[in-house]
C-alpha cells in the first residue's frame, strides 16, 4: 500500500487541503504524512487514495480526524530525564541572574512537558517570576494541556521519570490523585499562558528568554525547519537558550551559527549576542 500513494499524490492532497482548510501540511516530512495517511486508510477501509482524498475535502468531519493523526502527541512528564538535569544544571543559574523570566514552549502536546518545567522553576523559587507561553495548532491537545489531568496509569513513569531527572522532592507533591486520574495543582497553573499558536502560519507573539520546542520539527521538511528556525531567532532574547528534542539538529549552518552550543548531548543552545542586522 506504502508504494501506492506517490509524493504528487500527497502534495496534491495538501494543496487541496490549505485552499479548503487553511491547514498547512504542505512542508511536512512526506515520508511522515504517507505514513499517517496509510494508517488512516486502514483504519477507516478506504480502498484508494482517490477515495481518502475526496472524504478529506468533502467531509469536515473526517478531514478533523486527519489533523488530528497528522498531529503526533505522544509526550510524556520530564521526557528525557538526562534534559531536565542539565537545565537544572546550566540553565538555571542564568535564569537566576534575570529580574523576569518568558519561557515559550511551542508544539506542547497535552501539556505534561510544561508541567514539568513549572515544578523544576518551582523547586529552584524561580517560579513566581516566570511566565510560561505554551502554545501547540492543536486546539485538543491544548485544551488537555489546559486542564491538567491525566490517567492515573501514568503516574510510575511519570514519578521514575522525575527521580531520574534530579527532582527535589516528590512528584505526589504536585499532583493529586483523584479516583483513576491524576491533576496537576492549580498552584502550578498560574503563570502559564495557554495559546493556540501554529508554527507554520503564525507569527512571532513575544520576546522570550527561553524557547523549547522539543519533538516538534521532526515532522518538517527541511525548508519548514529552516522558517520555524528563522521566527525562534527573531523571538528570543540575545543570549536566550533554545531548547530541541534530543534526536533534532539545526537544518543548517546559515541558523547554527547563531547559537553557541552550550550543551550538545542535550540539545540546548544559547542565542549568541549579535546585531539584528548580522543575524541573517
Ligand atoms: C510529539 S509532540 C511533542 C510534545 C512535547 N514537545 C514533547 O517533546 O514531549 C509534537 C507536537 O507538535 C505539535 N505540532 C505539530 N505541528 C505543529 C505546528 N505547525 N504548530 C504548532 N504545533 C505543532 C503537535 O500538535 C504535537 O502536539
């Protein structure tokens, strides 16, 4: 089935799908969106590519269920344990030194990695004067994100995760338990801003200190990296740290230049202090 749906196929389809949407698919790893589209087919028996095509455009409904399995969420809290250390480590004490503190996490799933680095903030009393942006395209994932409750199922991955991640206390100490569920503390929630915001599409909303976008631009082609590259660039401070998954680099030399790198096993990178004008 793999071989049957060609790249001009899906650039068609995507095509189809900004006139009709406005949703932007079309820089998408294509390997990625076959792979997605294929499950698709087989999930809801659809026979041919011409037939998945035309439900696409001609059912809002369906066409909801595609974005939705285009939009991978897998996360988890304090995803990559050895990450949380290091920021703890080396970020932190420059975060210290500043009066206030924005923090834009973009592409954030249900929330949970922002829920983690507002109890890291927390645990090093630098919470109260941060802000957090979390922002994601997916207005369900956010809404999740929003309320701060997860499966219960979740908690002895979560709780291993955050020991191995240096955490301080305990992770019940933010959390309470409610029957099959867990939900984060309301005190955990309120310097965090929670925004619809695509990466494609969308413009750069704020100035910030800190920018993780981690798992996010796996999913983009080459040029889409470089572009969502080029708005982190504008938007964080000289000297700012971008944060990326641990599998991702720099699409290319033109962007790395701009950062040093501050700890390469980690990906975390601070912004150099340059002009505006030699940023380019
Ligand atoms: C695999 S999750 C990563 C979650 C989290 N950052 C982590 O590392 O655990 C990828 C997220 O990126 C979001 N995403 C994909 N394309 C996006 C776009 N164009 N703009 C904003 N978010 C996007 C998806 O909706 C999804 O929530």
């Amino acid at each position: 089935m793999m071989s049957e749906i060609t790249i001009s196929e899906i650039n068609d389809l995507f095509e189809s799908v900004y006139k009709t949407y406005g949703y932007d698919f079309r820089e998408y790893n294509p390997d990625h969106l076959k792979r997605r589209l294929i499950n698709r087919m087989a999930l809801s028996q659809i026979g041919s590519f011409g037939e998945l095509k035309r439900r696409v455009i001609a059912e809002p409904v369906f066409s909801s269920l595609i974005f939705k399995d285009l939009s991978i969420q897998v996360t988890e809290m304090f995803r990559d344990s050895s990450f949380y250390e290091a920021f703890r480590a080396s970020v932190i004490p420059f975060i210290k030194t500043y009066p206030f503190v924005k923090i834009w996490q973009a592409g954030i799933a249900s929330g949970e990695e922002v829920y983690s680095i507002a109890i890291l903030l927390r645990e090093e009393n630098l919470y109260d004067k941060c802000m957090i942006y979390a922002t994601d395209f997916n207005q369900h994932a956010l809404e999740q994100g929003m309320e701060g409750v997860y499966p219960e199922s979740k908690i002895k991955k979560y709780i291993r995760n955050y020991q191995q991640a240096g955490g301080k206390a305990s992770l019940s100490d933010y959390i309470v338990h409610d029957y099959n569920r867990i939900i984060i503390n309301s005190d955990l929630r309120k310097n965090i801003v929670w925004a619809n915001h695509n990466l494609v599409t969308d413009k750069v909303f704020s100035e910030v200190n800190i920018i993780l976008c981690r798992n996010v631009m796996i999913y983009f082609n080459k040029e889409l990296q470089e572009k969502v590259h080029a708005l982190f660039l504008e938007s964080l401070a000289n000297g700012g740290f971008l944060c990326l998954g641990m599998n991702e680099s720099f699409p290319a030399s033109s962007i790395m230049k701009n950062y040093s790198t501050f700890d390469v096993r980690n990906k975390i990178f601070k912004k150099k202090y340059r002009a505006l004008s030699h940023m380019k």
